[in-house]
C-alpha cells in the first residue's frame, strides 16, 4: 500500500483553494464505506448534494476519479480522502464493484498504446526502419527550424535588443509557436524566456546582459545542432535535451544510472501558470554528494507527482536522465518517512561554490540555472544611505568569508526570512543561481540544521 | 573580461546594424569567430563571451558594505519541526484566530518563536491587534533586532525590554518608558502591573506632569490591572485633573475601592438618598434623590445632563446609586440583591436604582448582584444577558449557563474569550449536542455557535468531542455521523477539522526539538 504524508498530499492540489478546502473534507464523519487495498483508497463523501460522491484514488500513478462536479484534479474530495489516509484514518476493506471496475477501465486504456507493439515480445525492436524514418523526419523538422530561428535572430540582433524589447508579446509569441510546430519545444521555451526578459524590462535594470546571455545560449545551440555529429557525448546528449527532445521516463528507469542514498530535499518549488502544475526540487545525496534535481509537470487533470518530502532527507533511489546539467532525476523507490534536514553541505567561499558551475558549463554550456552552496556567508540588508533615498539601493546580499558577495533575487520575504535566521550572524545557504543573482532555497545557522526558506 | 562583456552589451542594445560589434580579445580570440560584421558575428560572440562570463564568474568585492551588529542571543528553546511546518501553514492560509492559540502555546511553554518565521509572524501581527497582544509577551531580542531594520515592526521594538520571555517581565527602566510611543507604554504599563504595581505605579506618577491628557487617562485606566488600596493616593491625584476623561478613569477604579475616601463620600450620598424603613405592611425603599448636583458630588463625576430619555433627577439618583459598591447596599439594608430588586418595583424611582445598581454590580464583578439580575430578565434596561455573564466571575458564569441552557447561544458566548473552563466547555459541548441532531430550525444561530466553539472549546472537550466522529458503537457524547442533520455537516466538519488542528497545535509544540 501506498502511504502518503500530510504536505505530499497537499502538494498534489491543483491550486490554492484545493489545498484550503482538503483538511475539512477529511473528517470522518463526512465519509461512509472508506476503505483501501493494495491497489487503490476509496470512500463515499457527503458533500452539498443529496447523494454522496463516490471517490477512488490509485496508488499506481496517484491518479483519482470522483462523481463531484468539479473540474480539478485532484477535487477537494480527493485530497481529504488521501489525508485520511495520511492520517492512517482509513481501514483496508474490501473494494466495492465501482472502485474495481474503473482500475480495469484504466488499466485497460494503459495497455492500448502497447498493442500496436506486439513485435516487443520476440525481443527485437518494433520495425527498426519505421523508427529510424520517424527519428529522421523529426529531425528534419527540428533542422527547418533551426534555420529559421537562427535567420530570426541574426535579424533581432542587426536591429538591437532595444528594438527587439519594444516588440509586442505576438512577436515573440508567434515564433516560440513556429518552434513547437518543430518539435524543438526547448528552442520555444528559450524564445518566451526572452520575451519574458523584454516583458519585465521595466523592473530589471540589467535586462540587456540577461537578454544577450539567453541570445548567446540560444545561438549556440542552433550551431552546435547543425554541428551535432562532431559534438561529444556528454554535450551532444544535453543539446538534445535542450533542444526538446524528451526521453520517457520508462526508458529512462530502463537504462539510466541508479544512485540510492539518503536524498535531503534543498529546494522546492511549485508553480502554476493556470494551465500548467509544475514542481522543481533539488535533492542532495548525504553521502555521494550528487546534487540533482527532480522535475514533475501536470496539465489539467493530470496528477502532480509529489517528488520527495520536503524540508525532510529520505532514502530513495533515483534513475539519472542523460543530457542536460545537473541531472534531472526521476525517483525509482522511496523508504516511507524521513529525517530533519541535517547541517547543509556547501563551499567555503563563492568562488569556489561557482567552479563547481563551471565544471557544468563545460559539459552543458546551456546550464543556466544551478545549484550553489556556500559555508558561512553574512545577510547584507539592502543599504538606504541615510538623508536620501538612492537611484538604486544595494540590493540583499550574502557576502562570504573573503567578503565578495552575490546579490539575492528572490521576493523579500525569502531575504527577511533569510536575514531573521542569521540574526547578524553567519549563515550556510543552498540557493539556485542563475548567473546573475543567487535564489536561496535552503539555509542554516552556520553548521546547524537547515531549512527550506523559499 | 567584465569590460569585454558589457562593450558588446552596449553594442547589441543599438544593434549590429548600426554599429560594428567588438570582437572577443584574450582567450576567446583564438576562436576565430565569425567575422561578419552582422547579426550573426554578434551573436557568435554573445555566445563566446555570454558563456565565459558565467564559467568566470567572480563574484565583487563587498568588504566595504557595513553588516548588521548580531542579536543578542535568546536562550530560550524553540520548536520542532512539525510545529515549524504547523506555522508556515497557518500563515499561509492566514488564520489569525489559531495563529493567536499557536502564539499562546508557544509562549505557556516559555518557547521562542522560530527565527525564520518571525518576519512572517511580524507583518501577519502588523495588520492583526489580537495577534500583535499575543505576540508581544513571547517576543525576545530578535524581534527588536528586526524592528529596529523594519520601520513597519516598529511597534515590536519595545517588547524585550517588557519580556525577554514570559519569567522576566518586570518594570521597564525609566530610559524605556519615557521614549516610547503611546501604544508601547500602555502595553509596558499593563506588563508591569502584572508583576510589581507598586514599582508601574511609580512609572505612572513619575512622568505625570509631563504627560499628555490622552497618555494620562490611558494609564489611569492601565492601573485596573493589579488595583490595590496604595493606588488611591495617585487616583485622587487624577480626580484633580483638568481633563474630564482622565477624572472619569479614575472615578471608574476609586468606586472599586471601597475603604477609599472617594467611595466613602459616594456611600454617604447614597444612604441619604434611599433609606429603608420598617413599617407595618413590612420593610420598603424610602427615595429622595438631592434637589441639585453640590460642588463635592461634580467633583466625584456626578453629571446633571442626563441622556435622552432619562429625567434629571432619576440620572442624579442613577450615578449616585451606582458609586457606591455593589456589595456595600447589601449590607447598609441588610437584604439580598433579590430583596432589593424586589422592593425597588414597588417605588417611583425603581427603574433608577436598577440601572445605578446594575452599572455597580457590572463595574465590581459582584457576583451575588450579577445573579440577581440574571435571575430577573427585563429588570435592568438596556442591560443585556451577554454583559451580566461576562462581567461575572467565571466560575460562577459556568455554573449559571449550566443551569441555564437556554442562554448558552451565540451572542452570550462570543463575549467570553479563549480558552475556555473545562466547565464551561463541557456546557457547550452538550449544547452542541442537542442541536447538531434536531433540526436546527435557527441554522444561521447553530453554525455561528459550531464555528465559535471550534476556535474557544478547551483541550479536554475537543478529545470527547473528537470521539464523537468515531464511528462505529455509542458516540460518546455527540451523535454519530448519522444522527447529524445535513443542514450542519458542513460546520460540523469543519469543526472537526479546526478541533484537531487546535489538538495538534499542542501535541507539536510539546514535542521536543528534533536535535
């Protein structure tokens, strides 16, 4: 059986609201008939309808079905009855026939897209040729529109990033869409990240470095795709990555490298852009060092796998993705439960902490966000000299040990949380660093026990 | 490097059709990049230069910035980290009620909050007063440190020279309390009193002249906390005011003096107003209110302009009864309140002494007096149920609202704050009981009052309550899920739901910190 903590289930709900309402649906007196097995939860819940809803959850892949009207997943009843279950609330049973027969409608529509593979059975490939003409037509597609992009921005570049600033959202937009219809979904994401940079230029002083940074990376990767037979492994697998081709996640468990450890969570991060659920977090393996990060995406009524706990280290197996840096990883087997975070591992000083990214850089020239550690570093409060307010005030700062310091980029709150935990003291910080400014995720009062501060 | 950098960050704001893109020098000439002098030249060498940029990072140099001096330690232990997360939760949802009872939690066990949740906890209490009362007493050093950075904290700055934890209160120095603002010094003043009257008193007379009228009558007031006889002398002081707020402060705790000069000239006035005589039909109230207002009664607060409604005389003979102590009539008549309430109907004046004494008995807390008028609905007007109970001790409240579970409603009990008896909460918990399985023909009455309960039903109550949910067998008190008429659920439930939040509240923060 599966079992679930209270925050992973709440990390499931697909906005705010759901994560408010869940607790008071998960009250037994509102349930009748709960129950769970091996394979699923279910129960029966009085909502404001005369007859009750009927909700199930498979433990399989977390994905849930109930009769309420709602149009998310999972629905508020979902989540109180995997709170229930988180609180060891709901007995094993028997499963009734409505529970039974949707596991078989699901498992029924899994197997379809298998079918068209029966060759898989001898152990051969399924048709080799038809795999190969299929690769070689996307890559002709991607090829087309490399062509174009790269055309696109010899012309931004000739007319200035002053002029490219002033273009419309459409501009941007409609080229990041001829992307998608290429297949390069990561070429898109790099066209709507510039025209992010030209959307909040207003609030970024240094939007023209930002713009010519992602310029730069981006027209490096149009090269080296058109170069792609020369490039080394390790590079070439993360320029595919960055490009946009995917690998799946069952190849990925199939044949990637396995490390188990005791991963401790230093970053998490949900997002949703209305259409979009996705969650980041960087996971640290205690006693390899590896740091990875795992990445989870859910559209409408896809559930969000919860990743690790966060703010707890937990022993787990992770399968690497080849390709891009530091690696994403997908989590193979989970012991339940886990510790406090213990002190954070991190450099003695920033200089040191970004060779580290540098050493990434030169495998994955396009790693452009990563993780940094550094020992002992001092919260610099943003300086207002005194009888005047400034053009620009020094921004938050951490400074280490030789006094060089980076600038903090995250919403005050993080800094004021970050500053209150030194208290004027030095503090260890694990922050994503995106070649400009450091976003801390996790922190600690110099060797003591970290934690999530973002 | 750096310059290399921004020289073709400056070039590619204007573009490579207007001017010519510097081409990369030092390591990254060797490149040999595209010469072209178009878009395509400058992007090859953003690509180079964006790249080494990043590889070669150095952070600058920032000795010269000036850090912040530490804060001083706090020895006081902190949480765990199942309440930390219990925090970040209720701050997130941002419930101020269970915030107040975390708060309030934390602060019975002599624990600080957790360093990097005060700035949330900060700005939350910023726009909360009853969360910025809870607060304050379990702030410590930390907080003035974040104050001192935050102009918006600014109202925290003054909490650790009062606290540094809940065992160190005492009087703040003189340095303290004379440089904060008003809301600091009322709250220094009402921590003070708690534990040295004597020395907050002093506070007070101190700064008395220099003082203005507004600080003044506040801090009279401050000194209902801790009254004793040894306030009298300041109080008389007050009585000479100039400002007529800052005499009725302190007429207002005079009157709860009774071996007071002040509440000896009111019980002399009183007894030559209304005298009890004995005659043949049995005893009755003889009234004779004083024709005018003598310069010693003004002095007293005694007011001839009476509010609309109510005549002269009757407004004289009202302040005048309700001066004197509640429990002083009792025994100038020898008669119980009932008696006296009784008798009081059968005179012109009764409505009068009814409200005099009804002002009397709410000032005093007199519980005998309380009774009486609970007793008797109706008798004093404009008085309501909800300001006799909460006036009257509270044990004697709960035992009253156990004989009286008609009066346990939403108006009665909304007056009584958390936490509330185990008694009293055993009382709620049956009335809940009843109404959550009839028909709770007044539903907007009966989810008010689940809703209240949920946020002041003490520990106790909350576990047999809790049992309640269990099915299967004989709900221990209340009904099972059954029995529970759909109008209510969804209070019910989320009564449920705030009960065991507000049990795990305690549990977490009983637990040890995990190290």
């Amino acid at each position: 059986m599966q079992t679930y903590t209270r925050a992973q289930v709440l990390g499931m709900a697909p906005d705010a609201a759901a994560a408010k309402a869940a607790p008071g649906q998960a009250v037994r007196a509102r349930w009748r008939e709960l129950g769970r097995d091996d394979d699923a939860v279910w129960g029966e819940c009085q909502g404001s309808g005369a007859s009750p809803y009927q909700c199930a959850a498979a433990f399989s892949d977390g994905a849930t079905r109930c009769s309420c009207p709602s149009r998310k997943f999972p629905c508020k009843h979902a989540l109180g009855l995997l709170l229930l279950l988180a609180d060891g609330d709901v007995p094993p049973a028997t499963r009734p026939d409505w529970v039974t027969e949707w596991l078989t409608a699901r498992a029924a529509r899994a197997e379809r897209p298998a079918r068209p593979a029966p060759a898989e059975g001898t152990g051969a490939p399924a048709d080799p040729q038809a795999q190969a003409r299929r690769a070689a037509s996307r890559d002709r597609k991607v090829d087309a529109g490399v062509e174009e992009l790269s055309r696109w921005l010899a012309d931004l570049a000739r007319g200035g990033l002053a002029a490219a600033q002033a273009q419309p959202w459409s501009w941007w937009d409609q080229m990041a869409r001829r992307m998608i219809d290429a297949q390069a979904r990561g070429l898109a994401g790099y066209v709507r990240r510039l025209a992010e940079i030209a959307a909040t230029s207003g609030q970024r002083p240094d939007w023209p470095e930002r713009m010519l940074d992602q310029l730069g990376a981006l027209y490096l990767l149009c090269e080296a795709w058109t170069r792609r037979d020369a490039i080394p492994a390790p590079t070439a697998d993360a320029l595919r990555t960055r490009i946009g081709y995917t690998q799946s996640a069952a190849d990925v468990s199939a044949s990637g490298q396995r490390i188990s450890d005791e991963w401790a969570v230093l970053g998490h991060r949900y997002s949703d852009d209305g259409q979009l659920r996705s969650l980041r977090q960087w996971l640290y393996g205690e006693s390899t060092g590896t740091i990875v990060t795992y990445l989870a995406f859910a559209a409408g009524s896809m559930p969000l796998e919860p990743g690790l706990p966060p703010g707890l280290r937990t022993q787990a197996t992770v399968v690497l993705y080849p390709g891009s840096l530091p690696h994403r990883a997908l989590i193979a087997d989970r012991a339940d439960g886990g510790r406090p975070l213990g002190p954070l591992p991190g450099a003695p000083d920033w200089e040191q902490a970004l060779s580290g990214a540098a050493d990434l850089l030169a495998v994955d020239p396009w790693a452009d966000v990563v993780p940094l550690a550094v020992r002992e570093v001092t919260v610099l409060p943003p300086d207002v000299p005194a009888g005047g307010i400034p053009a620009s005030p020094d921004p938050w700062q951490l400074r280490d040990r030789t006094g060089r310091a980076v600038p903090i980029a995250s919403a005050p709150e993080v800094s004021w949380r970050l500053h209150a935990l030194a208290a004027g003291r030095p503090i260890d910080v694990v922050g994503e660093w995106d070649g400009f400014a450091c976003y801390p995720q996790a922190a600690a009062p110099a060797g003591g026990e970290g934690q999530l501060v973002a | 490097m750096t310059s290399q950098w921004s020289e073709l960050v400056d070039a590619a704001v204007v573009g490579a059709g207007r001017a010519a893109a510097p081409q990369p020098a030092g390591p990254l000439a060797s490149l040999r990049l595209s010469d072209a002098q178009d878009g395509a030249g400058l992007l090859a060498a953003a690509a180079a230069a964006s790249r080494a940029r990043r590889a070669g990072f150095r952070p600058p140099d920032m000795q010269a910035r000036t850090a912040p001096e530490p804060a001083d330690p706090d020895g006081r232990r902190t949480v765990g980290v199942a309440a930390r997360r219990r925090l970040a939760e209720l701050l997130a949802a941002g419930s101020t009620e269970l915030l107040v009872e975390w708060v309030s939690v934390l602060g019975e066990g002599g624990m600080r909050p957790p360093d990097a949740h005060l700035p949330a906890l900060l700005t939350a209490a910023t726009y909360s007063e009853s969360l910025r009362d809870a607060l304050l007493p379990v702030l410590g050093p930390l907080a003035a440190w974040l104050a001192a950075a935050n102009p918006a904290w600014s109202w925290a700055g003054a909490a650790p020279a009062a606290s540094g934890g809940v065992a160190a209160a005492g009087p703040p120095d003189m340095d303290t309390w004379t440089t904060q603002s008003h809301r600091a010094r009322r709250e220094l003043l009402e921590l003070a009193r708690q534990t040295d009257p004597a020395a907050a008193r002093e506070l007070v007379a101190a700064t008395w002249a220099s003082d203005s009228h507004r600080d003044r009558a506040a801090f009279i007031a401050g000194l209902a906390t801790g009254l004793g006889p040894d306030d009298e002398e300041l109080l008389e002081r007050a009585m000479k005011d100039t400002r007529g707020e800052v005499r009725r402060a302190a007429a207002d705790l005079l009157a709860r003096l009774p071996a007071s000069r002040f509440a000896g000239r009111a019980t002399e006035r009183a007894a030559s107003a209304v005298q009890v005589q004995r005659a043949i039909t049995g005893r009755h109230l003889v009234v004779t209110p004083p024709a005018d207002i003598t310069d010693e009664m003004a002095g007293d607060c005694i007011t001839g302009s009476p509010p609309a409604g109510t005549g002269r005389q009757a407004w004289v003979l009202q302040q005048i009864v309700a001066v004197a102590p509640a429990s002083w009539w009792v025994q100038y008549a020898g008669l119980s309140p009932a008696q006296l309430l009784t008798m009081s109907t059968r005179t012109e004046w009764g409505t009068a002494l009814r409200a005099g004494w009804s002002d009397a008995a709410i000032r005093d807390a007199d519980a005998p007096w309380l009774a009486a008028f609970l007793d008797s609905p109706g008798a004093a007007p404009g008085v309501s149920e909800a300001s006799l109970l909460s006036a009257l001790p509270a044990a004697a409240r709960d035992g009253w609202l156990r004989q009286h579970p008609d009066s346990v409603r939403f108006a009665t009990l909304e007056e009584i704050p958390a936490p509330w008896s185990a008694a009293l909460s055993e009382v709620v918990r049956s009335k809940i009981a009843a109404i959550v399985s009839a028909d709770p023909g007044r539903s907007v009455e009966s989810r008010r009052l689940l809703r209240l309960a949920a946020l002041r039903l003490n520990p106790p109550a909350i576990a047999v309550l809790a049992r309640g949910d269990e099915p299967p067998g004989p709900p221990a008190v209340a009904p099972g899920e059954a029995q529970i008429h759909p109008r209510l659920l969804e209070s019910w439930a989320s009564l449920l739901a705030t009960l065991s939040v507000r049990a795990a509240i305690r549990r977490e923060l009983a637990e040890e910190p995990a190290s």
